[in-house]
C-alpha cells in the first residue's frame, strides 16, 4: 500500500472506530492551524521508514519499519476529552489494528509535544512492517519456445 494511501486508510478507520474524537491529516502549516473540536483532534502524519537487510530469493525484498505520527491535541490536560483520556482512546483503538500489506500497529513512544495558547499536545509514535517487493520486469526475458534436435534418420521437436 502506498503512503498517501495507508495515511488514508489510518484517518479514515479512525474517524470510524472514534466519531467523537475527529482524525484529520497534519496540516500543510502546523502553526497556522485551529482547533475547532472541544473534543480535542488526532493528526496523522508519516514519519518515515527505517529499511533492513536486502533478501534475493528471486526477487529482491525488504521490510521497511514505517512509523506514523498521531498528534492528540485538547484544550484540557486532565478532563473528560482532555489529552491524557484522548490518548488512553488512541491506544486502545490503534495497538494491534492491521492494514493491508502490513503488520499489525504497534505503539513505539507517546511524548509530550508541547503546550500553546492553552492547546495540549502529545505526540504517539505507532510502527507498521511492510515488504517492500522488487516490482516485477514489465516484458519477460526471451524463452526458448521450440527446440529442435536433429540425427540422421528424423527430426525431433520438443
């Protein structure tokens, strides 16, 4: 799955799994940006992806460790649909979901992000394992379709 699309898909199951607590992808200017919801907001965001060993059987593959970050921001720290129960929430909702193409999500660090105008931010650090397959050659190599072995009483078609 692409990355575009797996942020997608993340926002997207989300805001299913969570109605009351809205999901949106980080915003092109982060500092320009206004949180609307008294519920809080989670902002998802691709992080990168850390590659291992190259492996050949064949074809040339790799697992990439793709890391998301799901930013909670909240008005309040400690109340009802403050920070700290909006991201109990996330936990809950994200540890051990699975995508298409990767393996289930597992929670890596939560940090504390900061705090502006009165607006708390933690950031959540969640990783996916995905295979990175060497795409296959658009027109195969030329293959052998007829060989034909001559002796000296017949021919022989194989």
């Amino acid at each position: 799955m692409e990355i575009g699309a797996l942020e997608t898909a993340f926002i997207n199951w989300l805001n299913a799994e969570m109605p009351d607590l809205p999901t949106e992808a980080f915003p092109d200017n982060p500092a320009g940006y206004d949180l609307l919801s008294e519920n809080g907001v989670v902002l998802v965001r691709y992080n990168g992806t850390t590659y291992g060993e190259v492996e050949t059987l064949g074809m040339t593959t790799q697992t990439g460790e793709t890391e998301f970050v799901l930013s909670v921001l909240a008005y309040s720290l400690s109340a009802a649909s403050g920070v700290y129960a909006n991201l109990s929430k996330v936990i809950r909702t994200v540890q051990g979901k699975t995508f298409p193409g990767a393996t289930a999500v597992k929670l890596k660090n939560i940090a504390f992000a900061g705090v502006e105008n009165g607006r708390w931010q933690y950031d959540m650090t969640v990783l996916l394992e995905m295979p990175e397959i060497e795409p296959a050659e658009q027109e195969p190599f030329n293959l052998f379709n007829q060989i034909t072995i001559r002796n000296a009483n017949d021919e022989v078609h194989l």
